[in-house]
C-alpha cells in the first residue's frame, strides 16, 4: 500500500518549525493590535490549519470568520478568475481585518480578497501568508507577516493540497512531479 508519505521529494518545513514560526507570527500580531480586537479571516480549505494554531499563539481578544474562495484551474496553476464560495458573517465595518492565508503564489487570490473586504469598509485589512512565493507575483504585492519565503516548487501539507489530498500531513513537503504531470 502506498503511503502520503512517498509522493513526498522533501520536507520543507517540519512540525517544530511550523510551531515556532507560527508562535512567533501570532506574538508578533499580537504586540502590532494590542488594545484593539481584530478578526481574523481565514482563508478556507488551505489555511485552516495554520490559522487555528495561529490563534492560539495569541492573547489578544479577537473574532474569528472564514471565506471560501475557488480560483479556476485545473492541476497546479490556477487560472486567475475567483469566485466567493463562502462569504464572511462578521460585519467587518470599522474593523481591523487580518487576512490568513495558507500561500501567495500569483498573488491574484489575495488581491481579489483583498478588494473584496474593502468594499465593506474596515478600519485595515492586512495579510498573514505561512507561506510566500515571491518569485510567482509582483514586488509591489505587500504581505504583511510571512511565515516563510518558498521557491515556486508545489508544496502540500499542513492544510496545503492537490486534488483535495494531503492536508493532513502534519509537516510541509515538495510534492513529487510525477504526480501531476
Ligand atoms: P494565487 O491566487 O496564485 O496566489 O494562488 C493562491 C492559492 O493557490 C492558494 O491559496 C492555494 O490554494 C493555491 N496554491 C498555490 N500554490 C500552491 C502550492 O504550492 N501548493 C498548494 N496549493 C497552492
Ligand atoms: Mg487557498
């Protein structure tokens, strides 16, 4: 029987360093909202994992919501054109709004996020990526806190599929070529 395991070329990052930059991620956005009471919106299915540990290395008050977004394209890539799948519940009007994400890669996803929520008039909006091709999208594509900076390999893991696959594996790995190609 084949495992998850081995359609894996290399571990990027395992548990403990996961643990550790997230911990420092949410100490840090902690200290930059203090006195204030953010919502966290995280971004479904990928960044499930990441913003639930994310939250916990926090000790501001907070509210929590989740949007599902689809980006059409097949294998890979994605194609550019995104559709809400699940909008927000939390009125976000004169809120401070952060944004977490499981990766940037083109960057067209986060933009259109991004857009999206400002038509509801927050207060600000920032981005918390665990991880970030910046390679893949423009320089002028500010993200506020990264977890970590990746080349443009195809990762899966910690909430990061393909094809619906390999979210569960608790560390970040390289996923093998002959996988989707
Ligand atoms: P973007 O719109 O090109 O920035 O794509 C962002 C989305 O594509 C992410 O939220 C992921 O769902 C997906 N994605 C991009 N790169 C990877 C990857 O290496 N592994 C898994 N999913 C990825
Ligand atoms: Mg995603």
């Amino acid at each position: 029987m084949s495992t998850m395991h081995e359609d894996i070329t290399a571990v990027l990052f395992d548990e403990d360093q996961i643990k550790a930059r997230t911990r420092d991620l949410g100490h840090r956005i902690s200290k930059d909202y203090e006195g204030k009471v953010p919502v966290l919106i995280g971004i479904l299915k990928g960044g499930f994992m990441f913003m639930a540990d994310l939250i916990r290395s926090m000790d501001i008050p907070m509210e929590v919501d989740f949007m599902a977004i689809s980006s059409y394209g097949s294998g890979v890539t994605s194609s550019g054109a995104v559709k809400i799948r699940k909008d927000i519940d939390v009125n976000i009007e004169g809120r401070h709004v952060i944004v977490v994400e499981d990766i940037i890669d083109s960057g067209l996803s986060i933009r259109y996020i991004r857009d999206y929520l400002m038509r509801h008039k927050p207060s600000s909006v920032k981005v918390c990526a665990l991880l970030n091709k910046p390679k893949a999208h423009a320089k002028d594509l500010n993200i506020d806190y990264v977890g970590f900076d990746i080349g443009n390999e195809f990762v899966v893991g910690y909430g990061l599929d393909y094809d619906g696959l390999y979210r569960n594996l608790p560390y970040i790995g390289i996923l093998k070529e002959s996988i989707y190609t």
